[in-house]
C-alpha cells in the first residue's frame, strides 16, 4: 500500500480545514459579503506560500519522491469555460457552503446534508460529462 | 493540548494548506479535489451513458485514498477536536442572518437552517442542498478546478485560466449570499 500516504495526507488536509473553520457556512457566508479578513487571510496565506514552493520545484530545487521534476498541470484555456463554469460552483458554494475538498469533510461532520450535496455534486458531474462536447470554451 | 482544541488563526491555515499542497506533488500527483467527483463517477459505472467516464479509476485509488482521508480526518475532528464551535463573526453578519430568521447564529459550524434533519426533509431544503451540489459538480467540471485545484495550485502557478475561474467563483459566490440567500430565507 505504497498509496497510504495520500490517506495520511488527508487526514492531515480535514483536521487543517476543520480547525481552521474553512468548512463553515458562516465563514464563507461572511467571506462572500466581504465581512471578514479570515478566508481572504487563509486562502491568501495559502496562495502566497504555494507561489514560493512552485518557483523551487520550477527550479528543480525540489524534485518529487521519484526524483522528477515537478510541474503542474496546465489549466484548460477559455474565457466562457472559467468563468461561467466558475460562477455555477460559486452559485453552489455560497448558498450550500461546501466545497469540493470540503463536502467530503463535512461528511464527517454533517454525512446526511453533505451526502445530499455530493450526490448533486456527482449529477452535476455526470451532466457535464453528457453535455461537455457541445459546450463553448 | 490546549492549541489542539481551541480554533487555529488564519494565518496557520494558509502554510499548513500549502504544506499539503507541497506533499500531494511530492508523493508525485497535481494537487486538487473536484476531479474525484468524476473519478466516483466513473466507479459507479457512468462510461455506461458517456465517453467522457470511461477511463480507468485505478490509476486515480491514491485520490480516492486521499477521500477517505479527508472523511476519516472530518470525524476526528468533529468529535474529538472541535469541542467548541463557536465562531468569532462579524457582529455585522450575525445581526444580517439573525435579521433573515437564522437562530443560533455563529455557535456551531453548519447552520439548522440548511443543515438540520427539519431543514433537510424538508422539499425546500432538500433542493436546497442537492441543486447547490449540481452547481458544484458541474461548474467545477466545466471551470476544470475548485478551490484547491484553481485558487491555489493553479493562481500559485500563474495561470490565467484559474484568475478567470476565481472571479467566476467570486462571481457565483456573491450572487449565492446577496440575493439567492435572502430570496431563500
């Protein structure tokens, strides 16, 4: 079970959201309504660190467990796709407070109203599958 | 053990989440969340009604062991962590929810309104949450990334199409909480 490390991993990411309140409705509830620095803070936090460990694995300063270079993967271009598809999660996030990392952590908290938004999460899913081909980019 | 149980600042949020971010590329994978719902998807055999599943799950089971994960680390937390869930808001958002008919606002994570068994077999707060969870499904699908996987591994990496996703997300965020909110409640 060389993968058990993802697992571990997690754990580890659920307990961080989970003490952090980045699961609570009320926080991005008050996020949207630009109340509170607490999200912009633990996302920004989040982006600024992330930019510095992206810059060492460019360089090759850090390479992966198996010794190759890191790169992530490149983001599918097109205006209509971003921010379209991006206002459709955001419609879904602000009302329900849940997002993709997130629902399965509130299954722990919350199994029944969180198994609800990931069934219409995997609907979602499954109707962009159906329809992805005749969709503008 | 008093740091464990009490909630952690903002600012230990952000290095911790880049932590992980750091640790899923270094086991060798690109850091995100939304495309597990297409790998469940495909578990559940949806390569049956379109192309777009058929591919094979096994090669994504560290993902899926990385759902587990998060899971099993939401239960630790809500029952061992978190003894107290009360949040520190705004008193300007308190009185706005109060003010929309919430009760109870701030003292736990997830709001009775939306998240109570009364609230959920309710028609209205079922489609509340399911119709909220096709949003996320397919906008996350058609954007090609959540949060983790746009907002910060894709603006981290300078990546256009993931600023075009995070003012979508912006967008469809403050249309949820200024007016579909206050229609709802």
């Amino acid at each position: 079970m060389k993968n058990i490390k993802f697992l571990l991993l997690g754990i580890f990411f659920a307990i961080v959201l989970s003490k952090v309140q980045a699961i609570s409705w009320y926080r991005f509830y008050e996020m949207f309504r630009f109340e509170s620095f607490h999200m912009f803070g633990i996302i920004g936090g989040a982006v600024v660190v992330s930019a510095i460990i992206m810059q060492l694995f460019k360089s090759e300063k850090i390479k992966d467990i198996n010794g190759n270079k890191i790169t992530p993967k490149q983001k599918q271009k097109g205006y209509i796709r971003t921010l379209v598809g991006g206002t459709f999660f955001g419609l879904g996030w602000g009302v329900s407070g849940a997002c993709a990392a997130p629902v399965f952590v509130i299954l722990g908290f919350k199994w029944l109203p969180a198994l609800i938004i990931l069934l219409g999460a995997l609907i979602g899913t499954l109707i962009y599958g159906l329809v992805s081909k005749k969709l503008p980019n | 053990m008093d740091f464990i149980l009490e909630p952690w600042a903002w600012y230990v949020g952000g290095p911790l989440i880049a932590l992980t971010l750091f640790l899923y590329f270094y086991f060798g994978q690109n850091f995100g969340a939304s495309t597990n719902f297409e790998t469940l998807c495909t578990m559940v055999g949806a390569g049956k009604v379109s192309d777009y599943f058929k591919k094979d799950w096994k090669e994504r089971d560290f993902a899926m062991l990385f759902v587990i994960g998060l899971i099993i680390g939401g239960f630790i937390s809500s029952n061992f962590l978190i003894p107290n869930q009360t949040i520190d808001l705004n008193p300007k958002t308190i009185q706005e929810l109060t003010d929309l008919g919430f009760t109870n606002v701030s003292n736990q994570y997830f709001p009775d309104e939306i998240f109570s068994n009364e609230a959920i077999f309710s028609l209205k707060g079922f489609l509340i949450l399911i119709l909220s969870g096709v949003c996320i499904g397919f906008g996350t699908r058609y954007a090609g990334g959540c949060t983790s996987g746009h907002a910060i591994t894709g603006l981290s990496s300078f990546q256009l199409p993931s600023l075009l996703a995070v003012i979508g997300f912006f967008i469809g965020g403050i249309i949820a909480v200024w007016f579909i909110i206050p229609i709802l409640f």
